[in-house]
C-alpha cells in the first residue's frame, strides 16, 4: 500500500461553480544564538499578548535567496494543483520580492489537560534585512500522518544543496513562507506537540483543544518576543491555518481574543470546526446533497481512516482514557490501529483488511449504550467544537466545491453562527490541496471573484 498523505488524495473534479450559499449573511550559520528571557514589555502586538512564556530560543538559521525560494515553491506548487484548477507558477507573477531567512524556534508549553510541561519547537521566517515594524503571520499547518514533516524542517535549506520533498518536508509551510516572508511579512508557525525533534516518543494532540491552542499560542508568543530580539517590532497580527491547521487557527483566534489581542484577519482553507458533524461525516453516519452545480462528489478517501486512528489515539493519550483505540474500532482492527499509532508506518499485513471510514469503528459507536469510552470521547469531542462563535474580525473560509476530506455543508453550518465578518470564498473544482494552494495563489477567477489571502492581507495592512 502506498502512503497515505492528508495532504495528497486527490478527487472528481465537478463543473466549475460558484457557491453564494457559503457568504455569511451579510546569522552565517547561526553562531548557535541563543535569545532568553525577553519578556514581553512594550506596545503594540507585543504588549497585548499578556503571559507569553518566559524563554525560548533560536538554535539553527538558513538564508533562503529569492532566486532559490521561487524555485522551491515552483517544485512545490503542481504537487497542489490537482486537475490544474490554478495556472501554472509563473515567478514573474507569483515570485518572491525579499530573501528569507528561518529560524527554528523552541519554546516550552504547559498541557492544560494534564499540567505537564513539554518543550515545543516551529519555525519563525523573516523577510532578509526587514527593520522596524513587521505584520506577523501565526500559520497553522495540516494533518501529516509522520511525525517529522514539519515547519521547522525548513532550516534544512541551510545547506545549499537541500531539496526539499514533499514525503520529508512540509511543503504548505514552503508556500506560506513564499508567499508571506518572501513579501514582507514574519512568518510564526509551530510544529505541534509529537511532531518534530522534540517529540521524544510522545504522541500528538490531534484535534485537541486546549494542548494545540495552548501550543500555538506559546509559539506565538516565542516569535513575537524572538522577533523583538532581532530588533523588530512586530505589528498587525493575521492568522492562517489549512485542514487540521483551520480548526487549530479558529481555536488560536477564539483564545487570542478572549485575551483581547487585537488579530487584523484570518483565512482559513478547507477547515473543519464541528468535530462531531466532520466525524460523522467521515464515518458515513451523515451524508449531505451535492453542493449547488455540481453532478458528483468524490468519496471520503482511505487515508482519512488514519486519521481517525490518530484522533482517537490523541485522546487516549490527552484525556487518559485508557483503551479508546481497541473500544471505539471493531476487533480485527484492533492490533493494526495500535501500530499505526505508535509508529504512523503503512507497512500493513497485506492479507488482512484495511479499514474504511465506515469499517473502522464499532457499529454502536454513536448509540447512547456504546461503551463509557467511547461515550467519554464523543463528548470531549463535542465540547471541543470550533463554530459556535462570532467573529469580530475579518475571516474566510477557503471551501473546495471538490474537497475530498470536508464538505462544503460543513463550512456553510459553521458561516451562519460566524457573522457578518466571516467569508465563504468557494473554490470551483478545488480538491483538499488545490483549495488551499488556490488560497494562496489564485484569483477572482478561480476565487469566486475574490482575491488570494495575500492581497486580502496586504489591502488591511496599514
């Protein structure tokens, strides 16, 4: 079996549409240096930002030229643009205006769930010989069924002869940085708890709320204090997340203005916020009408059942519900979804079945006489919902009218509790990676007549 990737399914491409539905209503190498203690003294983004954590460093650097940025992003981008929705990456268009430079960045992170103390590590890019004051991208990125395809894997291109690969790398972050850093912006992104070189065996938080808000907002808070020690002064804030990513940046912005940080605006691709409705969509459980145009809709992928494996595994773990991965899944599967968990490898025994998003758990799972477990899970899960709130600042929901893992309902539900601030932006023919890639680089045309986050970003900037 080849390996699944939330990042590479592809899907039937419907006759392009739009869908007014979704609109709401209305260093050389480094010098190993070492930045601690910089508080969080100050005005601006910095002083809002209230209980930052008290120490982080910076412990490896890369300077990326423009020249080797575009090239990079141009290997990167048709690996997203499935069925070509989007033109080809044509750097006089689409290029980068500054070199970068990236950072890894390693703060530390107190898990809510359980007050353990865990050092985390992200990336923070800048824009090569920025001065004075910076807007900031905090980027959340998708699910990656590894445990190392992450943000601050981009320091790699510290040596010159490093391509990076979209099974090793991870390639959203390339394109973020691309197109933010390589025009003007501080790139802040973190590479989550259980991913990374810090993981040391742990297991991540999949759709956990308050370990990956706590997690994104102390690596936020890292980058800002990081980039006050690189003589910036970070300014607007903005926010953007893809699958997995979307909901982690619903839940940044919910937190961050419960602290009253101010945030300019947040863009969101193919995003899920009702944790319950996504898994009863996975699972089959919840079936939707075809999105307005359109004559077909592609299937819920294999991959997804990994990362129903992954979820419930997270909250094994997170929560300490002991057992969750053998009462929620059927018998047979049992000895493959405790691997797939502790080691996220595809090496399966070939003669034995591989589950399916409909196959996969125990047929009473959501009844009211299913095991405690799973009853705990489903209403963890329900607590943890991204869309009951209302935005006080601008947001979009990048949707794909193609999108193999979220529906477009799903976004819709979520837009009539958002208010007037929030967005659907459709993307016509838009699979889970062509939506997100057309966030970044398309236009009007392949947008519902909207512009790409960039230009959105840079008509707020002040």
């Amino acid at each position: 079996m080849s390996k699944p990737d939330c990042r590479k399914a592809g899907g039937t491409r419907p006759p392009e549409t739009t869908l007014p539905a979704l609109s709401a209503p209305h260093f050389s190498h480094l010098r190993r240096t070492l930045l601690v203690g910089l508080g969080m003294a100050g005005t601006g983004l910095l002083s809002a930002c209230a209980g930052s954590p008290s120490s982080f460093k910076l412990d490896r650097q890369a300077h990326v030229s423009v020249q080797r940025l575009d090239q990079e992003a141009a290997r990167a981008y048709p690996l997203f643009n499935t069925n070509s929705v989007l033109p080809r990456f044509d750097a006089r268009l689409l290029g980068a205006r500054d070199d970068v430079v990236l950072y890894r960045l390693i703060t530390s992170v107190t898990l809510p769930e359980n007050g353990e103390t865990l050092q985390v590590s992200g990336l923070l890019a800048v824009p090569a010989g920025a001065r004075g004051v910076i807007p900031v991208v905090s980027w959340q990125h998708g699910t990656i069924l590894s445990f190392d395809q992450v943000p601050s894997n981009l320091t790699r291109l510290s040596k010159p002869d490093h391509t990076l690969s979209d099974d090793d790398d991870s390639l959203e972050t390339l394109l973020n940085v691309h197109r933010f850093a390589g025009n003007g912006y501080a790139v802040i992104a973190a590479d989550y708890v259980g991913k990374g070189p810090l993981r040391h065996g742990r297991g991540e938080a999949y759709a956990v709320k308050d370990t990956t808000t706590a997690t994104c907002l102390a690596m936020l808070y890292a980058g800002l204090s990081a980039l006050r020690g690189l003589a910036l002064t970070p300014g607007q804030l903005f926010l953007h997340g893809w699958s997995q990513g979307s909901l982690n940046s619903q839940w940044l912005h919910q937190a961050l203005r419960q602290r009253g940080v101010p945030i300019t605006a947040s863009a969101v691709a193919s995003p899920f916020s009702d944790l319950m409705l996504a898994l009863s969509y996975w699972t089959g459980r919840q079936t939707f009408d075809l999105p307005p145009g359109t004559t077909s809709y592609p299937d819920i992928p294999a991959w997804v059942s990994l990362c129903i494996i992954v979820l419930l595994g997270s909250y094994q773990t997170s929560y300490g519900i002991d057992g969750l991965l053998e009462s929620a899944t059927r018998p047979e599967f049992h000895a493959m979804a405790r691997k797939y968990w502790n080691d996220y490898k595809t090496d399966f025994d070939s003669t034995q079945p591989f589950p399916t998003t409909t196959t996969l758990l125990v047929p009473d799972f959501f009844e009211s006489g299913t095991d405690p477990r799973n009853r705990h899970f489903l209403e963890l899960l329900a607590r943890n919902d991204a869309s009951n709130w209302r935005y006080d600042s601008p947001i979009r929901f990048h949707v794909g009218l193609a999108d193999e893992a979220t529906h477009p309902e799903m976004t819709r539900r979520t837009l009539i509790r958002a208010g007037a601030l929030a967005q659907g932006i459709p993307v016509a023919g838009g699979n889970h990676r062509t939506t997100f890639l057309a966030g970044l680089y398309g236009d009007a045309t392949t947008l519902g007549g909207y512009e790409n986050v960039l230009t959105w970003f840079n008509g707020m900037r002040q």
